[in-house]
C-alpha cells in the first residue's frame, strides 16, 4: 500500500463552504503547490502518523521480481551441455525456448511422453514466459499514472481509465500509445503489453522441420553403384557398347544440341542401387572419355577448278557435273573435300599419330582413342525467297571450315545422390596421365586407316599381337570412395581399337545437298556414309538454320554433339 500526503496553503475549514464558489475553491486546491515544509498539523488534518514498521521496498515489489525472475528462468532455461534426447520429464522441465531452440537445431525431433511435441512444448513455456513477464509490466504501468497525473499542467481524469486499460491488456497499451506521443517510459511498458499477444505465433514460426536424410542400420542399407576400372577388349563387348553410345549421342538429345545430354540420361542401365531411395555416395573414380575440339581452319589449302576433269583427285561428292566448277578444301596429308555443291561435309579419322591442334598435348596423345578432322562450306552470301513453308536460303558464296576433334582415355570423377527415388550423378572432375613411357606425342593406340576422300572403305588394320598391351592411368584417390591402395585403372589395346574402328564406322561420312538446291533443302547422305550421326551433324551443327550464319552458335552446337559422344562413351 502507497501512502500520499496532501499539503496546501489553505487551512481546512470547518465549516460548510459556499457552494457558489465550490468550482473556484476546488481550482485554487487543485492548483496549490505542494511543499513538505508546510505540513499542518496531525490534528487538523485527520491524517494518521506514518507506520514506523513499514516493509522495505524489495518486499513491497517482491512478487514482481520474482515474476521477472520466473520468466528469464522460462525464456532461457538450464543450459544443457549435449543436445537433449531424455524421456525424462526432469530434463523437460529444465528446458528453455533458448535452451530448446539450441539443443534441436539441426537434430532429429525428441520422443518424449504423454504425446509432447517440440510445438506444443515452445507454446507452453511462451505462454508462462509472457504471463510472468507481464505482471511487473502491468504493476509498473498502473504505478506511472501517479508520476503522470502529478507532471505539468492538470490532467483529465480520463487519463486514469486509460492507464487502468493499459495494465489489463493490448487494446488499452494501444490507447495509451496513441493518447502518449511524446517521450515517456511509459511508452516502454504499452508498447512491451501490445507485442505481448504476438509473440506467441512468432515463436512458433521459429521452428521448421526439413526433409534430410539420415544413417540407416546396417541391416536396412543396400546401396552400391558401378564403375569402370579397366578395359578388356576380350571379355568386355566393347565394339557393340560404342555403336549404342553413338546412336544414343543423337537419339537422346531433346534440345537440337543446345546443351549437351547429362550423364545420369546417358547412363540409363547403370544406375545406382538405393533401397531407401535417398543415398549420397562419396566421390568416386571411373574409367570415361573426354574430348576435345579445336578449330584448324588455318591449316586448309581451298583450290577451284573448272571442271571435273582438270582435277587430279576424285569428286568427294556425287554425283558428278560435268558443266560445274569443284572446289577441293584439303589438309596436310591425304584428307581433302573435293565438291561441287555449295553445301557440302566431310568427317573423317586421322591415322596414325597424325594431328593438327595437339601436338603440344603429349599425354593427350598418349591416352588417345581416336582424332576426327571435319571439312565443310560455310555460307557467307545467300539470298532469301519466302515460300510457303518459310524463308529459303540461296547460297551464292561460300568459304571452308575445318575442325579437330580428339577422343581421349580419361580418369574421371563422379558425385552421385539419390534423392526420392531419382539419382543425380554428375561429373565433378577428370585426369589424364598415363603411366606409359613414349615419345611425345605418340599415341598408345596406332590407327592405320584408309582416307574416305578417296575411297568407300572404312578399313583399318588390325594389330592382333598387340591387344594384350595396357595402357595404365594414374588415379588421385584423395577423396573419394576409391581405396588408396587400389590398383591403377587400365585399359588394353584391343578394346581402344575396338572402340576406335566402331567410333570411325558411325562418325565418319560425307554428306552435302545437290548443287543448286536452298540451304534448308533435304541433304543427301554420301555412299561412305551409313550413319545417322553425319546427317544430325549436318542438319543441326553444320548448317542448321541458327547455326549457318552465326559462327559462334555453329561453335556450340558441335561441340555439344560430339560432347554427347563422349558422355555416351564414358556411360556405356
């Protein structure tokens, strides 16, 4: 109890006032100054002496101390030094919304009794946090409309109800918010009363709960995957394996070569095995394919002539005008594009150790499959007719490109998770250094093969007596899932030279469209060619309608296609 003295510089009568004047009398009392020096007599007044036994303050606010006391208690809690994973009720009752929110970040949900739940345990100690809190909250602002009232100018009584309202509850912290603009601490107290009825939902969002996978039991776990550490062109079907990756370098593309096909999409059939359908397997090595394409342009020696017949070489294309001028686009060596039309390919294998853009690339040599070399027109000059079925393309001038492209043994690294059932394996890093002794730039594999400038044989010769030679690469094991102590992954000579005669029987091919024909008309397949990878590298890279007139669009999509390739390889 509160106890106020009223001091004034009129003596109380005894009598009966005026009460005409009772409105004036009442202003000059109000507005008296208060001054502890002249207090009137105890027997005037009829105020009571001061109780000399009076409790100390702490013990006037002890409940709300201890209130405050009780929720920084509930809002912290007893710090727990491991996250807690008790059935015991005594470590729940030692928990906090600090304690409880730092103890289950980023862990499994408790099982705890009596069917509590993490939510249902935050909303309890949220509810007696703020019940706690608010009750010295609600004291101290039912106390500051004393100090209000006594401050300045007069008050309405008016302003007693909105104090009372405050220290009940939200609505009335918000009339007093909006009745109190200036500063006041008072201010403090409204505004901790009207967050106090949110503070609920927000705890409540501070909780989610992710999917994520976790260990399971020896006993339940299958999960394994494949990989390639060797090469045997005795056992393994290898010859049949690169025809299928061929044709799946171009069946599988859904994007006109846009973006190069995924790994996962090329190796359907090998995919990881995962009984719970959510695995992540370390990093791991696998025996693969790379590539790499370069343009040697700069290389090409272009002749015309006037006819067929004042040319020592044969037409690459057919068939053969007898009235019309040929072009001969040829490379050092024994490969050239001798043709008539305006639109015309060839792509071919270089034999041999023979190479235009790698000669400075030793261990690509090296562990080399096979090189590629395409010769083909690119338009510079066209004219352009509207027809029914859309623009048509007239080429009037034209000029040679030519391209390299080496297919090369690889170590390769591999990530592969499983998430919901779908596998997602990605290649995350590849090594090419073989553990042979040659000469620079001298490949494993030695291809002797006939030119198709000249020719409609795809032969090759055979080196039977060298098919149990290995071909060894040096494996960086740091990690990945591969044991340190594992062998070096290998392959011998007779399945890279299968690889390599299946790659030039599929690859290779002349393709062009009859001399005088638009740019988008129907290309005609060469009699060296039985493929139908030469008609997607003409149709889509070479002289595609976005790809024709745009060198650097030209550049992507041959790159993808022959990418695809090596994707399909390293899957088989």
């Amino acid at each position: 109890m509160h106890e106020a003295t009223l001091a004034t510089d009129t003596p109380l009568q005894a009598k009966t006032p005026n009460i005409g004047n009772a409105s004036q009398s009442y202003k000059d009392i109000h507005e008296a100054p208060l001054r502890s020096s002249e207090t009137m007599p105890q027997e005037e007044t009829g105020i009571p002496p001061s109780n000399p036994d009076a409790k100390p303050l702490w013990w006037i606010w002890g409940p709300e101390m201890a209130s405050t006391t009780l929720s920084v208690a509930v809002f912290i809690g007893k710090l727990l030094p491991t996250p807690l994973q008790s059935k015991s009720m005594t470590d729940i009752i030692h928990l906090g919304i600090v304690i409880v929110l730092l103890n289950f970040d980023q862990e499994p949900l408790p099982s705890w009794p009596m069917g509590i739940t993490l939510n249902s345990l935050l909303a309890f100690l949220t509810t007696v946090a703020k019940a706690t809190f608010i009750v010295p909250v609600s004291t101290a602002i039912s106390q500051t409309q004393w100090t209000w009232l006594n401050r300045g100018h007069p008050k309405p009584l008016y302003d007693l109800y909105i104090f009372d309202q405050a220290s009940r509850g939200a609505l009335g912290s918000l009339l007093l918010l909006w009745k109190i603009r200036s500063r006041d601490l008072v201010l403090l107290g409204a505004l901790l009363m009207f967050i106090s009825g949110i503070t609920s939902p927000v705890t409540q969002l501070a909780v989610n709960y992710p999917v994520r996978s976790a260990a399971v039991s020896e006993a339940e776990q299958e999960a394994f995957l494949s990989s390639i550490s060797c090469l045997n062109g005795s056992t393994d079907f290898v010859y049949t394996g690169t025809h299928k990756a061929i044709l799946s370098a171009t069946f599988l593309d859904s994007t006109f070569f846009e973006k190069p096909i995924l790994y996962t999409t090329a190796a359907a059939g090998r995919e990881a095995v995962c009984s719970t359908g959510n695995c992540t397997f370390p990093p791991y090595l696998s025996l693969g394919v790379c590539m790499e394409l370069a343009n040697i342009s700069s290389f090409l020696h272009v002749e015309e002539f006037d006819s067929p017949d004042s040319m020592d070489t044969e037409l690459t294309t057919e068939p053969v005008e007898e009235s019309l001028a040929v072009w001969r686009a040829s490379l050092p060596g024994s490969h050239y594009l001798a043709h008539q039309s305006e639109i015309a390919a060839l792509t071919d294998i270089l034999s041999g150790n023979a190479t235009f853009a790698f000669k400075k690339s030793p261990k690509l040599q090296q562990a080399r499959i096979a090189s590629f070399v395409t010769i083909n027109t690119v338009p510079t000059v066209y004219g352009n007719q509207s027809t029914s079925e859309g623009p048509s393309y007239t080429i009037k001038e034209f000029r040679h490109e030519a391209h390299e492209i080496l297919f090369h043994l690889c170590v390769q690294t591999y990530q592969t998770n499983v998430s919901e059932g779908m596998e997602n394996t990605k290649i995350v890093g590849s090594l090419t250094e073989p553990l042979l002794s040659l000469s620079s730039g001298q490949p494993f594999v030695d291809m002797k093969c006939t030119t198709l400038s000249n020719t409609t044989s795809w032969a090759c010769e055979r080196q039977w007596d060298r098919h149990n030679e290995i071909l060894s690469f040096k494996t960086n094991v740091s990690n990945t899932i591969s044991p340190p102590d594992m062998p070096s992954i290998w392959a011998d000579y007779g399945a890279i030279e299968a690889i390599a005669m299946s790659m030039r029987h599929l690859i290779a091919g002349v393709t062009f469209t009859l001399p005088g024909n638009p740019l988008n008309g129907t290309p005609t397949v060469g009699s060296v060619s039985n493929s139908d990878f030469g008609l997607s590298l003409h149709q889509y890279a070479l002289f595609g309608r976005d790809t024709t007139f745009n060198p650097e669009h030209r550049q992507l999509v041959l790159t993808n296609i022959f990418q695809n390739v090596a994707t399909s390889l390293s899957a088989m």
